[in-house]
C-alpha cells in the first residue's frame, strides 16, 4: 500500500473590524493557498450568507468527484483502444439540511456526455465507466451513492 498526504492553508478573509461578535457581523470569504499554486479565493454558499461570486465548499466537493470520475475514466478508455473526444459533465448534489443547522449530501449524479471517435460499443464505455467510479478516490472516501447518467453525443 502507497501513501500520499496532502496539505494546504485555508485563511479566513472575512473578518469586517468586528470579528464574529454576531452572527451578521463578518463575511465567509477565504482563501486557499497551496505550496506551487495560485491562491483560490472563496465563500460559504450565498444561502448560507456567502459571496455569490465565489466558488464554495459545496461545489468544490461536486468537482473532486466529478473530476477524480472522469480522469479515471479517461485513463481505463485510453488503456482499453477506447478514443473519446470529448468528455463534459454536469454534475447535481442534493443536500439536505437538518432542523438543529447540521447537514449533508445525501446523493450526488454525474450527467456525463462523451463523444466517441471510435466504433466501440456504448457496454464497453459503460463497463469501463462502473470501473472508473470503482477507481476513483474520491467515490471510494464517500458514504453516498454516486450516480450516473452516461450519453453518447
């Protein structure tokens, strides 16, 4: 078994001059800065008082999936002699939030559209597809289905 680690720095930015004295009185800006990268900056949701601007945590969580998904898949394809040209998702989380504030997701669903430029058969595609959700890292941490809607384009 092989180990990876990762790390990074999340600074809060949202402090007004009044720090959290109430629930009104500072913003949910941050930023993410990791070692070799350009710093990200975000916000909570804007339901949950956040820029609207700014990518949040929730969505953040849609891409790892969906693109843990697709790197793996395109890596099973490519080892397989199956050519795509293009590969798009749109992937949909449902959340549910709790009457005490707590919540979570309770499904995601990648809407995955491929073109093919090869003659395979859309049960090859599919067969790898299940692998790949198989391989993928992020899918394997979660303790909620990840569906999938498969089309050819």
């Amino acid at each position: 078994m092989k180990e990876h680690k990762y790390s990074l720095d999340i600074v809060w930015t949202g402090n007004t001059g009044k720090g959290t004295s109430n629930y009104r009185s500072y913003e949910r800006d941050f930023k993410v800065q990791i070692e070799n990268k350009i710093p990200m900056k975000l916000s909570a949701d804007p339901a949950f008082r956040g820029n609207v601007s700014k990518y949040n945590p929730e969505e953040l969580f849609l891409i790892s999936i969906s693109s843990c998904h697709m790197l793996w898949l395109l890596h099973l394809c490519s080892e397989n002699g199956v050519v795509i040209s293009e590969y798009m998702d749109t992937p949909q989380g449902t959340m549910i939030i709790n009457e005490d504030g707590s919540g979570k997701f309770i499904e995601v669903i990648l809407n995955i559209r491929i073109k093919l430029d090869s003659d395979h058969s859309i049960g090859l595609l599919n067969e790898l597809n299940k692998k790949a959700n198989k391989m993928c890292f992020i899918a394997n941490t979660l303790n909620i289905p990840v569906k999938h809607n498969l089309v050819l384009i």
